[in-house]
C-alpha cells in the first residue's frame, strides 16, 4: 500500500497558557460594527481579519526579549570626508545586519558618525566594556588606528563620541536565540540541518522534542529560503525508504519541494518519497566516471531519478530503465524526466526490484511478463497505473505544472533480452540481499561466452559498520550472490554515523553465477535459507 499519511505527524505548539483565540461573530467589535451599517465591503474585510485572527497560531515566545539598547564607539567627521574614512577603515565600523555603519550626527546635520565595531554584544558586561572604551580621549583612540585613517582622522579633526544602538531579536543568530530561549541545563544545540527545497530536514534529540516548535520557528526566522521544518522521528523502517516526520513549524500541507542538483531539476513531495541532499556527490560521481555513451543502465531501485535523470541528459545516447516500488516515487521520477527533457531516454517501472533485474537477461519470460507485459509494456499492474495517474498525489510544484512536450519514452527490452551495462542498487539497507536475482538471469548467447567485457557492471549501496575493511563488504556481497565478484571496489560514500557508514561496492557479474545453469552455480545465501527451512519442515 502507499506510504500511510498517519506517518506524518504535526506537533501542536506547547501549551503556554495562551487562551483559544477563535472569535465569535458577536463578541467581535469590527464585524458587529460593519453589519450594523450595513456595509458589506467592510463587513467582508472584517470576516477576512477574524478569520485570520481565528487561525493564526499565537507567537511561540515574545521576540522583545532580545531588545536592548547598545553603546557603541563613533567618530563623528565633516559630512564630506565619510567615503574616504570608510574605506580607511575597513574592517573596523560597524558590521551588523539591519543596521547602517554611518549615520547623521543628531547633534549636528553637518557631520556623520562613523559607528565602529563594537566587539562582543553578548550581556551586560560586554556592553559596559563598550561604554568604558567610548570614554577613552580622541588622542587614544587615533593612535590606535591604522596610519591612512589615523591621518585622515587628524586632518579632518575627527572626534570621538559614542553612540546608542538598538540590538533585537533580528540581531542574533539562530545559536544566540536558542540560548536565550531553552533552559539553561541545555548545553548542546542542534548544530546541522538538510535542505530539502524550501523544507529543513532536523535529527532532534529527545530532550528537545519538548522545545522543536521554538527550534523551528527559530529556524524559519532565520532562514529566508525556508517554510518548513520537520523533524525525523523514527528510522526507516518500510518498503518505500519514508521516515517517520512531523512538521514542528510550517504549514503542514508544504511539502512538496523541488530541489536542482547534477544540473538537473528535481521535483519531490518529500512526506512520500525518498530523498537525501547529501547524496549529491555520489550521484555526480557515478554519473561522470562509470556510465559511457551509448551505454543502457538499469536503476533497480531509482527513487526520484537522482541517478536515472542525470545519466539520460548527460552521458550522450545514454538510456536508462528506472524503477521503484513505490508509486510515488515514479511518479515523480517520470515528471522529473520529463521537466529535464529526457522523458525519450528514460522509461520508468513500479515493481518489486527482483523482477525488474531479471526481466532483462532473456531469460526469465515470467520476470518479464510481470514488469513489462501487456499494453505498451506497463504490466497492468495497479502500482504502475497508480503511478503513471498520480490518484491520491499532491500536485507538483507550480512551476513544474507546465511540462515540456511529451516525449515517448524507450520501448520495453524484447522478451529475449536486452544488453546492458550497469545495474544501480541504491537502497544502503538491504540492496545486496537483492544480488541472488542475477543467478542464473543473463542468456549466454546475450551476454557471450563468459567475456568480462560483455557482463554488466553492478554497484551497490549498503552499511557497514565503521572501521569494518573492504573485505567484509565483498564477503557479504559474495554470500548473497553465490560466487566471488569479480573487480570489485569498495568505496566510502558518506558517514551516516560514528559508528555507521555507508558503502558502494562496484563489481562486474561473474560468469559463473550469471550465465551457468542454477545446478552448477554455487548456491547463494538466499537458497541455501530456502533449502534448510524446506529440510526442517519435511523432518
């Protein structure tokens, strides 16, 4: 079944005695107002504004908690020499957002003050530091800057004053609010977040959960870019590769994103599908270092095409045969294709991955009946239909409402095979479980004689954990595949963890698992299950 939307919770802002503000008609001055003059215009202006005062959720907490007045150092200097000081001074003003480094001196319209840099704001005592050095003689205070504007400062018969600057919640970046917001017994804040789109993507420890509403509307404050935050709740723990998530600031109902990466624009709703900005890398490298012109590539398990999409619009006369399990995530996998232009070099599949593997190899006509059977290749399956239809999916971003001209997509591989070059398997969490579908799955008379040059290169994601050698990775793919890879390479994708890592293993098939007869291959670790369950039951 599609990813359940139960899984997607929101946290209800904690409770802080704020009183219920839905609004009755009656007891609403403004309306009551209105539709005793009987004006309609202002009767409906005003039914707006309570409506909007009815759903509006109350402040999180009072941002004129951060308002304090400031003392800072200034020079005050004839109104014509500011340009010129200002470059003299470089590195020394006033550098705060919001706030101008020059003014005009209230005392005198004909000079300006030069706000300089005030140090450390953070309490009292950095403020009262800041009053002591605004006492300090004109004569100090030149001496201590460099010659250009020491000279200028002499010259134009500068003087030292000090001027009040008024600090707010705008001043302060997300770290000096969250200190000034949680309890005190709170010493490690969070520090990192995904950005997905507009969506920021938090890890909350559990002794925050109490405190994720401020973390994220401070956020959101702090971030122009975003209007979402949600937090992860739980690992994943389903087929379709969703975590669990709330949205602790934001509408809840925003979660459709897009996202450019490799060159390419990717849409997403990021409640239902599978995505990780961190990939990126590893995307790109895959992309530029394996995949050769003309080559066919196969993406067992694509998601939203973050490999599929950039192989078809850059590796020249490239196609790809991409898919998912989940509907969801093929349907935005065919958008993408289609919003990158590449929708007539890559088609798209909504099928157990298994099956998908082994449609190609000419071999397994059962495997190819389910994947690509039927009218145009689509296997009447009902996920492929709910995915190519998009029943019960939110609509993609505006601006991917108005495609390019469709473009057909590749044709099905013939039934007696088709050969290609490289398998992607990006699922970290039980991808090589999947391996045991090339036993036995490629047509000699296809893939030839057992000739390296003609075996399809495999690469695979999974975890390991840290400080595990690349031994132990091979060991594991050889075990679900039945026979030793041959050429493998095991490379670090990223730190998920410290104690957790994941993995590319990259491997071109062996002869002896793919081509031979199922009786003469060594029996992966899958069937060797298989053969001591079917044992213990016949006893």
């Amino acid at each position: 079944t599609p990813f359940p939307r139960s899984n997607f919770l929101i946290r209800k802002p904690l409770d802080r005695g704020y009183a219920n503000m839905t609004t009755a008609t009656k007891n609403d001055p403004p309306m009551a107002a209105a539709k005793a003059k009987g004006n309609a215009s202002d009767a409906a202006a005003a039914a707006a504004a309570v409506e909007k005062n009815s759903t509006q959720a109350p402040p999180l907490f009072d941002r004129s908690l951060f308002d304090k007045t400031v003392p800072v150092p200034a020079l005050r200097v004839p109104a014509q020499v500011t340009a010129a000081m200002l470059r003299s001074m470089r590195g020394h003003t006033l550098d705060l957002p919001r706030t101008p480094a020059v003014i005009v001196d209230p005392k005198d319209p004909k000079s300006r003050l030069v706000l300089l840099s005030p140090g450390e704001f953070g309490g009292e005592e950095g403020a009262a530091a800041e009053t002591k050095n605004s006492t300090a003689t004109t004569a100090e205070f030149l001496n201590s800057l460099p010659d250009p504007a020491r000279e200028l400062a002499i010259s134009s018969e500068a003087e030292l004053t000090s001027h009040e600057i008024k600090l707010t919640y705008a001043h302060v970046s997300v770290e000096e609010a969250l200190r000034k917001l949680l309890p005190p017994e709170i010493k490690e804040l969070p520090s990192a977040f995904e950005t997905v789109g507009h969506i920021a993507h938090l890890n909350l420890r559990e002794e925050l959960l109490p405190y994720s509403p401020i973390i994220g509307q401070v956020l959101l404050d702090k971030n122009p870019r975003l209007r979402v935050v949600v937090n992860k709740l739980a690992s994943i723990q389903n087929e379709f590769r969703v975590f669990q998530m709330e949205v602790i600031a934001g509408k809840s109902n925003d979660t459709v994103a897009e996202v450019s990466q490799h060159g390419c624009r990717f849409g997403l709703d990021y409640a239902k599908v599978y995505w990780n900005s961190r990939l990126e890398a590893e995307h790109s490298r895959l992309v530029e270092t394996e995949f050769k012109p003309g080559q066919v590539v196969v993406d067992a398990m694509a998601g939203v095409g973050p490999f599929a999409v950039p192989a078809a619009k850059f590796v020249e006369n490239c196609t790809v045969f991409a898919n998912d399990l989940n509907p969801e995530s093929v349907r935005w996998l065919r958008e993408n294709a289609r919003r990158n232009k590449v929708a007539n070099r890559v088609r798209a599949s909504c099928c157990d991955a298994r099956a998908f593997i082994r449609a190609f190899g000419g071999v397994d006509g059962d495997a190819w009946e389910s994947v690509f059977g039927g009218e145009g290749g689509n296997g009447g399956k009902e996920e492929e239909k709910k995915a190519k239809s998009g029943d019960g999916a939110a609509p993609p971003p505006a601006a991917m409402r108005n495609p390019p001209a469709a473009l057909t997509p590749p044709p099905p591989p013939p039934k007696t095979g088709l050969r290609y070059h490289h398998v992607v398997m990006n699922l970290p969490a039980t991808a090589i479980e999947f391996l045991d579908a090339f036993g036995g799955s490629l047509s000699p008379e296809l893939f030839g004689g057992g000739g390296k040059t003609l075996l399809p290169r495999v690469h695979a994601y999974c975890f390991e954990k840290a400080g595990e050698p690349p031994a132990t990775t091979i060991a594991r793919v050889e075990g679900f595949l039945g026979g030793a890879p041959h050429d493998a390479v095991v490379r670090l994708v990223r730190d998920v963890s410290p104690n957790k890592r994941m993995m590319c293993v990259s491997f071109t098939l062996p002869a002896e698992v793919a081509l031979a007869a199922a009786s003469s291959r060594k029996k992966n670790a899958v069937e060797v299950e298989e053969e001591e369950e079917e044992a213990l039951r016949n006893k």
